[in-house]
C-alpha cells in the first residue's frame, strides 16, 4: 500500500472493514461532492478553486477544500500552484488515476438519468452552478 491512499481507507483496508472490492471502488469518491468533481474535471477540463465553488454553490469553502485534499491525497486529482502576479490560483485537474474512473462515474450519470426518465421526473433541478462553456 502507497501513501496515495488516505490513512482512513488504509486502515480500513487493514481492518477488513470492505467486504468487497466493489466498495472499496466506491471509497475513492464517496461523499458529497467527489462524483460532480471527479466528473466535471473529467468532462471539462481543469477548473481553479473559485470556478469549482461557482459549479458547486451549496458547497463550503471548506467542505470543499476538504473533498479536494482528499481526492488529492488518493492520486486522483492533481494541484497546481500557479503564482503569476498579486494573486496566487490554484487549478485543479485529474489524475490518469483519476481518469481511470470516469467510465464508472459516466455509468451512474447515464443510469440516474435514464431511471428519470422512466420516473418521468423531467425538471428535477441538482444544485450546480454555471458549468464552463
């Protein structure tokens, strides 16, 4: 085991607290915010902090900087420091790691969306902000 995971799933692992690998799998972006992000930065591209808390307005300043070190500590997005002037930004992007789940996150989006439509629910509103253009 690398230091890439977080020390809560290590120990979880260590403690035999997954039953499965398909839960472990889950882990990786499990809690609020970590599928928009993983997706958004996947579909999107890199976004800098402020565009992430435009995208996700209901989140915190530092539940989101929470969520963000931990995706960061799991290797599945990266931070990049950008100093350029009076204003330091920081951007953040995925991983191939990171990349590596997007087919997964992609199969959930389509499953939600499809059994919406079947639950006919046509103008359920999610709670994102601005997506880029």
């Amino acid at each position: 085991m690398t230091d890439s995971v977080r020390k809560l799933v290590q120990q979880r692992l260590r403690d035999g607290d997954y039953t499965c690998r398909k839960e472990f799998t889950l882990a990786m972006f499990n809690g609020k915010w970590k599928v928009n992000i993983i997706y958004h930065l996947g579909h999107e591209g890199s976004y800098y902090f402020h565009e992430l808390q435009a995208l996700l307005p209901h989140a915190s300043h530092k539940e989101l900087a929470k969520k963000l070190k931990e995706l960061q500590e799991d290797s599945l997005i990266d931070r990049e420091i950008e100093d350029n002037g009076p204003r330091v930004k920081v951007a953040y992007s995925l991983t191939p790691l990171g990349r590596s789940l997007l087919p997964i996150i992609d199969a959930m989006y389509d499953w939600g969306d499809k059994r919406l439509r079947e639950l006919n629910v046509h103008d359920v509103q999610f709670g994102l902000g601005k997506v880029k253009q």
